[in-house]
C-alpha cells in the first residue's frame, strides 16, 4: 500500500490495520489475506484504535468524523462527525473515547453511541497524539510545542504534570504492553523514553498473555494441503457413490411402484367384476321382492276380508247384549221406585219425633240465653269504661308524637332547601366544566392533526435524507473501487514489465530445447486427433441412443393418454350407469300403475337409447385385445432396448478400455520426456556460459524474433488440445461417465510464465531462474494456471 499514514496492529497482534487514503484495510498478520475494507471517511484518515478484544475499532479523520467499526461484519456501529474540526489522533476503552483535533479541544465521548459527554481546553499548543494506560487510568498527550501531558481520570482536575523535552511538535506516542515505558517521537527527529511510575515509584505489573497461533513449516502445510485434496477426492468419491445408490434405489422404487400400480389395477379389476356380480344380484333380489310384495299383499287382502266378517259377528252378538241389558234396566228402574216410596213414609215419622226433641231443647236454650245477656251488659259497661281511659291516654301519645315529628319534619325541609340550592350551584359549575372540556378536547384534536402532519412530513424527510445518505454512500463506494481499480492496474503494469524482461531470458534459453521435440509433438497431435475421432463416434453412438429413448418415451406418453381417455371412458359410463339405475329405481315407485309404468318406460328409452348399441361382451372383449396388443408391443420394446443397452455397454466399455491403455502410454512418452527435458536444463545449467547468453546479446534479434514465435504458436496449439481434452471429457461426464480426478503435474518447459520468479541477491544484482522442483515457490498478483487434467 503506497502513502500508508497509519498502520496499527491489533492487541493479540493476529490483524492489522492499514490506510490508504479514506479507506481502512484490515489484513491478516501470518497470511496478509484481506479480511475487509472499512469504507465511510470522506477524508484522508488520521489516526486508529483497536479496542482490548480486537472485535471494534475506533478511527478519526480529517472530515471530523470518529467511526466506531465492527470488524465481525466490516460495517460502521456508530458515528460523531463535526465537519469543521480536523482530528488528528483517537484512544477507547470500554465506555469512553477521547479524541483530539485542530480547535485545540480535549473530547471525551460515551462509547455506546458516540455523543459528547465533556470537551476540555488544552491552551494555546494543542494536542497532537494520545495514548492510553487503562491500569494507571491515565491519559498521556503530546503538544505541539513539543511537551508531554499528563492527565488522571476524571479529566476535570486537568493536567497532572508536564514534561518539555522535544523542540519541535511531537507526532507519535506510545505505551510498552505492560505500561510501565513511553515513547516518543517529533519532527526534531528525536526519541525519547520515560519511565511511567506511580507516586510511590513502583511500576505496573501487567500479565503477559500468549496467543493460540502456532508456526509451522511448510512442508508440513503442503501435507496438509495434500491430505485435504484427498479427503475432497475421496467425498467426490462418496459422491458419486451415493447418486450411484440413489439412481439404484429409484430404479428399485420405480420397479416397486409399477408393481402396485399393476396389483392396483388387478385389484380394480377384480373389484369391478365382484361389484358386477353384486349388481346383477341385487337386481334378482329387487324382482324376487316383487314377487314377495305382491303375494303379501294378496294375503293381506283376504285376511282383511275375514277379519271384517268376525268383526260385523261381534257387533251383531254386542247388539243383542245392549237389548237385554235395557229389558232388566227397567225391571230395576220399577223396584227401586217401590223402595222410594216406603222411604218417604219413614221419613215424614222420623222427622215428626225429630221436632218435637227440637221445641223441648229449644226451651232451654232461652233460659240459658236470657242469663248471657245479663252477664253481657254487665261486661259490656266494664268494657266502656276502660276503652274510655285507654282512648284518653292514646291522644296523650299521639299529640306528643305529632309534635315530634312535625319538629323533624320543619329540620328535614330546611335542609332539603339547603341541599336544592348547593344542587342548583353544582350543576352550574357541571356546565361550566363541561363547556370547559369540550373546548379542551376540540384543542386536543387539533394539536392531534398538526402532530400527524409534522409526523408526515418529519417522515418525508427522513426518507429523503436516508436517500441521500445512500446516494452518498454508493459514489463512496465507486470511488473506492475506482482507485484500488487504478492501484491493482500500477501494480499490473509493473508486474508485466518484470514478466516482459523474464520472458525475453526463457525465450532464448527454450529455444535449443523445443526444437529436438517437435517430432514427439507431431506424434503425440496425431494421436490425439485419433482419440478425437474415436470420442466424435461415440458421441454419435450415444446421440442415436438418446434420440431412441426420446422416441420410446414418447411412445410410453402416447399409451398412458390412451389409458387415460380409457378411464376417463369408463368413468363416464360408471355415472351413465348410475342415471340408469336411479331412473329404473323411480321405476319401481309406479309398478303398480301398468299405464304410468308404460309411459315412463317409453320416456326412459327415448332417454337413454339414441343409437343402436353395441354387444357389451363384444366392446369388453375388443378392449381387452387392445390391451394385450398393447401390452405384447411395450414388452418386446423394452426387451430389444434392454438387449442395446447391454450391447451398448460391452462396446463402451471396450472402448473406454482402449483409450486408457493409450493414455498410459501417452503419460509415459510424456513423463519421459520431461526426465530429459529436466536432465538437458540441468546440463545447461552446469555448463558455464561462455557466450554470455546472460546479457542482452547472444542471439541474434531475428533468430529471438523467430525463437518467439515459434513457442507461441507451439504454447497456442497445446493449449487448445488441453481445451479439447477438457471438452471431450465434459461430454463424456455429461452422458454418465465420470471424469477422471487425478491430474498430471504441469510440464516442464511448457507451463505458464506465471511459475518464474524474479529473486535479488543479497549483493544487489538481479539474478533470473526457472521454477522447478527445487526453487521455493514465490507469491504473484496472479496466481499460475493449474494445468488441465489428463485422464488415466
């Protein structure tokens, strides 16, 4: 990253952070792979922060902007930006951020959101650098006049102590892990340290905490990079195994189905014919009870007959009953009349004795009568006389209970009079009061309808300001791009310029190689177009194959419609079956009525028969040899397919057999030939250049010129006959077969350019080599083509 300002490590020392311009890069410490990039400054950033777990940091700028990042998620969690400030350096612990900038101001800030808390003067220098010792809660600054500051928490008691050491401003401090060291640095060019020491002089203890990262060797990587490629082989294995027992499983599945959906159809079968044979009993049922009802209904009728014969014999017998009983009704009727009179006669002399018992008491119940009423009006003067008194004594109570109680009734009509006129008060203040809320609940509901329109537009505008937020936040993002597009572009260019210089080296040096080897490369191309051929026809082979089986296909389619237009036949004359049956049942509500019967039976033909139909027996048994037709054609179809298929395979298999055997040989002319390319660079290596092929001479331009071509056009042409490879071995891992997953180490000689390094000796002077088995591979912008596979 060129014009880095700031590069901080975090506290475990596993990241570190970079910045080029307004954009924050976070890398890997062991790897230098990018983790993120923190974009949001609008200006060049000026100082960062890693908080004590390494999961946040802090950054300021020359925007005024302090940024709280989430490096998880590479996003911004909060913001305090004041656009007419320049901030040039930011500490953070848990819950406070301090910050400096160019208004000559101390701010602290709550870290939960990042608003104001406190702003402190700092004089006439202001601070130009912080740092943070959190076991001595204190909080160093660097002025720019050249002293240390030394401020204890809280920061209202100002500063505790000051040191002038550098002449000119200080640009950098900074604090030892456990605290108990500071550093600093300003542009005099000076470094100082000091001792940080409590009041009673002891320093700091702080644990020394050690990282779960561990180092090791790169062979040991390489194993295990080796030992992840073939577990990844080995589940491509179990792959394809487990689609190999799936496809099985549908076969044995599909098998399974058409075996049910056959037993289903037998069963349906076998239930139509069982539901046939119950119809046609059931029809026999309905015709022998007809025969029951109407021999039932002719026994009724003449045990009616007989039951009315005994019945009229009854009535005749209780007839002659009810005339004799009416004969001895009258002979009673006389006798008891006689027993009447010879009553009466006994009466009259009982009643006579009766009366004359009667005078004799009644004589002497008047003697009895005249004593009472003696007795009465001697009682009844008593009684006068204490009626008088009580009377007397009962106005004496009832005069004073009147008094009573019209004195309570006069208090009770005063206070009623009292109670109408705080009533009538009352209710003049319940109006008053009701006026009164009402106006109020009018106010209200106004003030609600001006809260919604400011809500409504409060809500426009914050729409309209999230639009520009984002507006803003996309050509940030297109600016960033843009530039780290210019900056890998430099970095392109410089990186061809060096593989430019490399190449014109390789060039002269393959030139003397590649010629003894274009008779092999003739032969290994003629081979190649061979299996080319032989690949093209078995390509054919499998498109005829597919093209069949598209045709069977649409056979088995074109027989399943028609078995679907049978059923849906034979659903049409189930219902038709049905109307019949319910027409035939109102049928029997009128047997009775052989005239009704008729008509209906004329209606019911007109009905249903509209054209002659056909033997039932005769459509049943033209179905069924259909069917068999049918079902004959399909089963010699499959069995011709079946007999291909096998034949098919057998041929495939010699094939792909064949092809194998010369890909071995092919691998071993070729393997060979890289041992002797690999033993002709080592001689040339060895011999001393006696030429001086290591400047800019030794060939001439024109035969370098020639040299060039001829390896381009030779890297062209293997390069598409690798393409083609991978192409035929596409096709064949898109008709069924598998590719192959072992892959060939790239040739030597023949690989990308991308392989060769540019190393600097020690001494100054640049030296060029080839990649090989010996060299130690070097990083690229542009890692090196892996070669294509080869199947074995």
């Amino acid at each position: 990253i060129r014009a880095c300002p700031e590069c901080k490590f975090s506290n475990g020392g596993q990241y570190f952070a970079a910045v080029h311009g307004n954009i924050i890069h976070i890398y890997s410490t062991y790897t230098c792979d990018t983790i993120g990039h923190l974009r949001g400054h609008n200006g060049k950033v000026r100082c960062l922060y890693w908080l004590q777990d390494d999961t946040r940091l802090v950054s300021v700028g020359m925007d005024g902007a302090v940024y709280d990042w989430n490096l998880k998620e590479c996003r911004k969690e909060n913001d305090n930006v004041l656009k007419s400030i320049t901030y040039t350096s930011v500490v953070a612990d848990g819950k406070n951020v301090w910050a400096v900038g160019s208004d000559r101001k101390l701010r602290e800030m709550d870290m939960t959101s990042l608003t104001m808390m406190q702003e402190h003067d700092t004089g006439d220098f202001p601070l130009s650098t912080l740092a943070l010792a959190t076991n001595h809660r204190m909080l160093f600054g660097g002025s720019d006049d050249g002293s240390v500051r030394v401020y204890t928490f809280p920061l209202q008691g100002g500063v505790q102590e000051q040191s002038v050491a550098h002449s000119a401003p200080i640009a950098r401090i900074a604090l030892t892990f456990d605290e108990s060291v500071l550093f600093t640095v300003g542009d005099d060019c000076a470094l100082y340290v000091y001792d940080v020491k409590d009041k009673d002089g002891r320093s700091a203890k702080r644990e020394v905490t050690f990282a779960e990262e561990i180092l090791i060797s790169k062979s040991d990587l390489e194993e295990k990079n080796t030992t992840i490629a073939e577990l990844r082989a080995k589940v491509e294995e179990l792959k394809l195994d487990m689609d190999y027992q799936q496809r099985r499983r549908e076969i044995k599945h599909d098998e399974k189905v058409k075996e049910i959906t056959d037993g289903h159809k037998e069963e349906n079968e076998r239930q139509m014919a069982k539901y046939e044979q119950l119809l046609s009993l059931k029809n026999e049922q309905d015709i022998n009870f007809t025969e029951i009802r109407r021999d039932m209904t002719e026994k009724h009728r003449s045990e009616m007959s007989k039951l009315e014969i005994d019945y009229q014999a009854q009535i005749q017998a209780s007839e002659e009953q009810l005339t004799k009983l009416k004969r001895d009704l009258e002979a009673q009727k006389k006798d008891f009349l006689n027993q009447l009179s010879a009553k009466d006669a006994q009466m009259d002399k009982a009643k006579k004795e009766m009366e004359e018992n009667f005078q004799e008491a009644l004589a002497v119940e008047k003697e009895m009568n005249e004593s009472l009423r003696t007795e009465q009006k001697e009682l009844t003067r008593e009684h006068e006389e204490v009626r008088k008194q009580l009377e007397a004594d009962t106005d004496c109570e009832i005069e004073e209970i009147k008094e009573k109680y019209q004195e309570r009734l006069r208090s009770e009509r005063d206070a009623f009079l009292h109670l109408k006129g705080e009533n009538g008060i009352m209710r003049k203040k319940f109006n008053t009061l009701q006026k009164d809320i009402s106006d109020k609940n009018e106010e209200i509901h106004s003030l609600f309808e001006t809260q919604n329109v400011l809500h409504q537009k409060i809500t426009g505008l914050d729409k309209d300001i999230e639009a520009l937020k984002n507006e803003i936040k996309e050509r940030d993002e297109t600016i960033g791009d843009k530039e780290k597009r210019i900056y890998d572009l430099k970095k392109k260019n410089q990186e061809l310029e060096k593989f430019k210089f490399v190449l014109d080296y390789k060039i002269r040096e393959l030139k003397s190689q590649i010629e003894p080897r274009q008779d092999e490369i003739a032969q290994a191309k003629q081979k190649i177009k061979e299996m080319d051929g032989e690949l093209e026809r078995y390509h054919q082979n499998n498109l005829s194959l597919v093209l069949t089986i598209n045709d069977l296909k649409l056979k088995i389619d074109g027989q399943q419609k028609e078995i679907h237009n049978l059923s849906n036949k034979l659903k049409d004359a189930e219902t038709y079956k049905t109307r019949i049956r319910n027409d035939l049942s109102e049928l029997a509500n009128i047997i009775q009525d052989p005239k009704s019967l008729k008509e209906s039976v004329k209606k019911l033909y007109q009905k249903h028969v509209k054209e002659k139909v056909r033997d039932t027996q005769e459509m049943e048994e033209d179905l069924q040899k259909e069917y068999n037709r049918q079902r004959d054609y399909l089963e010699k179809t499959v069995e011709s397919l079946k007999r291909k298929l096998v034949k098919d395979a057998d041929s495939h298999k010699t094939d792909n057999n064949r092809i194998m055997n010369e890909n071995v040989i092919l691998i071993k002319e070729i393997n060979e030939l890289r041992r002797e390319i690999k033993m002709l660079r080592a001689a040339s290596q060895a011999k001393p250049d006696k030429d001086g092929t290591g400047g800019s001479g030794g060939f001439g331009s024109a035969r370098a010129d020639d040299a060039q071509r001829e390896i381009e056009m030779q890297r062209t042409e293997i390069q598409r006959l690798r393409q083609r490879i991978d192409d035929l071995e596409r096709q064949l891992h898109a008709r069924g077969r598998a590719a192959s997953r072992e892959r060939l180490p790239p040739m030597e000689g023949f690989e990308s350019m991308g392989a060769t390094r540019l190393a600097t000796p020690p001494g100054g002077v640049s030296t060029l080599g080839l990649a090989s088995s010996s060299t130690q591979p070097i990083i690229h912008p542009h890692p090196p083509a892996e070669p294509p596979p080869v199947s074995t």
